[in-house]
C-alpha cells in the first residue's frame, strides 16, 4: 500500500485526558486540510463493527493476559484492513484514539507481558506502518484518579490498581524516549487553552510538511 495520507493517534493512561481534545483535533485538521481530504477519526479496540464487539469483550471481561494481547492485535488488524489502510492510501488523514503503544504501555507495562511478544505481534500485524505522530498526554497518578473517580462507571481497566498505572505510565514514557521522532509529549495538567495552542503548533508542522 502506497501511503499518501497522514496517521496520528493519542495515548496515554485511562484520566490522562485525550479524549477531550480529539474532536478539536479533528475539527482542527478538518479546517485547515483540502476540502478534497477527509479526516477519519477512530478508536482501538474498535473501529469496525468486529472490533466494536471484540472492544465489549475485553473492556469487560477477564481473561487470560495473552488472550487479551492476542485479541487486541486482532482487532487492530481488522481495524488497519478495513479503516487506517484504505483511508491513508486515499490521502485523508486517520485520527486514532489509540494503536500499538498502547499495547506496550498497558499489556506490557501494565500486566507485564513479555515485550518480546508484543514486538513479535506488531511486526506481524504492522511491519511497514506507524504513526506519523504519537500525541501522549502525560498526568501524574493521583490526577489521573481524581478524574476517573468523577467519571461514568469504569471498565475493568480502569478499575486496577495503583501500580498497574504506574507501570502502564512508565512504559508509555518509556516508548516515548525510545521513539522520540514521532511521539510528542503533552503536559496534560495545563489547562486546555494551553494544551489546544500546543496542539495547533504541532498540528501546523505537520500540515506544513505535507504542504513541502
């Protein structure tokens, strides 16, 4: 597949707070890109109708920790066939609330999969595609808690414990260090306004370099 679009997801830990900013994101993107370019915006796990029900399945249900990387990939490859796929080598640009960091972050890191693993499925599932930019919005714990706490009713993620997300944090960071030429790290204790005019610095550099 020949890629002429542009593909950016969001991540971080369950109260970060990227969910917040993704329609501004895509309002943003959809302003400022032809009229002729389409912005699709997404989820994982989810996206498709078969990765909406595998989402209910391991939002909700427990299983054994492989089980749940296994079919987390799975969804991610229905979710790249049949959404991420074609809309890249159309030219539009795809919008995802999270990919395969998050796999890393919250089986890796998280429930301490084998990382090894995890590469072994993403040069399977992915070999030739990343993100052209990993937006992590970054918040202490005990923020991310606070949030969650006044929040609707939690899925089995984010009812773990403590420790569980500040492993899943540290990864992300981790991945962060590893990957910097795409990942870009968002303070996600400033206010909106201010993240928003992070948000439009980086969001113009892309736009510019596809613009060269």
């Amino acid at each position: 597949m020949k890629q002429t679009g542009k593909f950016i997801t969001f991540e971080g830990i369950d109260g970060a707070g990227k969910s917040t900013h993704i329609p501004y994101v895509v309002d943003y993107l959809r302003q400022h890109l032809p009229s002729e370019t389409k912005v699709v915006a997404s989820r994982e796990p989810g996206g498709t109708p078969l990765g909406e029900s595998l989402r209910e399945i391991l939002l909700q249900q427990n299983m054994h920790l492989e089980t749940e990387a296994l079919l987390m990939f799975a969804s991610r490859r229905e979710h790249l066939a049949q959404i991420i796929e074609p809309a890249l080598g159309r030219g539009d640009w795809v919008i995802s609330d999270r990919f395969t960091d998050a796999s890393f972050a919250y089986q890796g890191g998280g429930r301490h999969l084998s990382l090894d693993k995890l590469n072994v499925l993403e040069q399977w599932v992915h070999p030739h595609l990343q993100p052209d930019m990993t937006l992590l919005f970054d918040v202490p714990l005990e923020v991310a808690r606070a949030r969650l706490d006044a929040s609707r009713a939690l899925d089995k993620f984010e009812k773990e414990k403590a420790d569980f997300f500040e492993n899943t944090r540290n990864e992300y960071l981790r991945r962060a260090a590893q990957f910097p030429e795409r990942f870009r790290l968002i303070d996600s204790t400033q206010s909106i306004a201010d993240i928003r005019l992070q948000l439009n610095g980086l969001l113009d550099n892309l736009l510019l370099k596809r613009s060269v």
